[in-house]
C-alpha cells in the first residue's frame, strides 16, 4: 500500500544492532516491513531525520522495535555517490580495544573511555605519530567515547584532511596531526567483519 503513515516515535539515538562497525542507528517504533523499509523518518516539523532502514523481529513482522539510519549519514553516502560513483572512507589505521574500568586506572584515566591502540597498521597515516598504548580520547575536534565510536568518525572524515588527534601517552595529553587517509577494498572488508578496526 502507498503513503502508509505511523507515528515514529524516537526512543533512542546511536544504537548498535550489530550490523557493522558504523552503526548509528535512530531506533523508533514506526512500523517497518516488507516493502516498505527505505521510507523517511520525520520529525515534526516535516524534516527528514532518518531513512527506516530495519528492524528488530523474531518472525520477520514488525513488532515496534525499528531502526532509522541518521539522515546526516544517508546525506554524506549520497554526496559521494554522487561525486564519486562510490562510498570513500576515511582511514587511520589502527587496530583499538575498549577501555575499561581496570585499563582506566592502570593507565591513569579518570574515565574509562576513548579508544586502545592495540596496533599500529604498517604504511598507514598513523604510522609516526600513534603509538601501540595511546589511548585516542579525540579526534578532529570530536570526543571518542567508547571504541565504536573512532571508527565511524575516521570514516566520516574528509580524506586528505589533516586533523588534530587528541591522545592519551605515559599519563599526559598529547596533540598529533594525523593527515586521513583512504580506505581500500582489503581494509573494507577488514572493517566490515570486525568493529576494531580504524
């Protein structure tokens, strides 16, 4: 059926449903199903915050648990569908694990957050400038909370940019400028199966 309409009530913002390492998603009650996923998510005043994208189902019918993708994500993807014929991320490379409590406190951290390197990739723009132990509490001016959150934000960020990365090194804060390289096929594929990699 056309021009079918439900309420899209927002009940939370940046869920995870596992679904790759960029996930972002607007979770809302709008009835999504067969057919009709890919409609847009208004907010009340008629703008467009998100394309319905999927949903949450035991049987495969829609039961008021849907996901949204940001309209801010879905715009960038068309930007550069539309300059480039494809979708080009931005690249850092490294391999992060979480920071948790323990990790916080063996490191000196008030918090447990930001990103671990585990490991600096060979010939990435890291190289030199990160190093295996940093914790990456910013990067380009945005604040890494948890470990998911580094990836979708080096891939958000414009390629050949040079940024200034805000990292935590022996118990001080420090300030790197990494310049944003491009992801390739290979590390695609890399980041698809695996959330830690940036």
């Amino acid at each position: 059926l056309g021009g079918t309409v439900t309420a899209g009530i927002v009940s939370a913002r940046g869920r995870n449903i596992n679904s790759g390492p960029y996930d972002d998603f607007i979770q809302t009650d709008a009835s999504i199903n067969r057919g009709n996923s890919g409609g847009p998510l208004f907010n009340m005043e008629g703008e467009v915050v998100g394309i319905n994208t999927a949903i949450f189902s035991p049987q495969g019918l829609s039961i008021g648990v849907g996901f949204a993708t940001p309209s801010s994500t879905a715009e960038g993807v068309v930007t550069q569908l539309q300059t480039f014929g494809r979708t080009r991320r931005g690249w850092l490379g490294v391999r992060i694990q979480q920071v948790t409590k323990e990790l916080a406190e063996g490191l000196g951290l008030k918090k447990a957050k930001g990103a671990l390197v585990a490991e600096v990739t060979k010939a990435s723009p890291a190289v030199g400038r990160i190093k295996t132990g940093d914790v990456i509490l910013f990067f380009d001016g945005q604040e890494v909370q948890t470990m998911r959150n580094l990836p979708r934000i080096v891939a958000n960020t414009k390629i050949g940019k040079s940024v200034p990365v805000i990292i935590w090194r022996k118990g001080k804060k420090i300030t790197v400028m990494v310049a944003v390289g491009e992801m390739k096929e290979e590390q695609v594929k890399i980041s698809q199966s695996t959330p830690e990699e940036a």
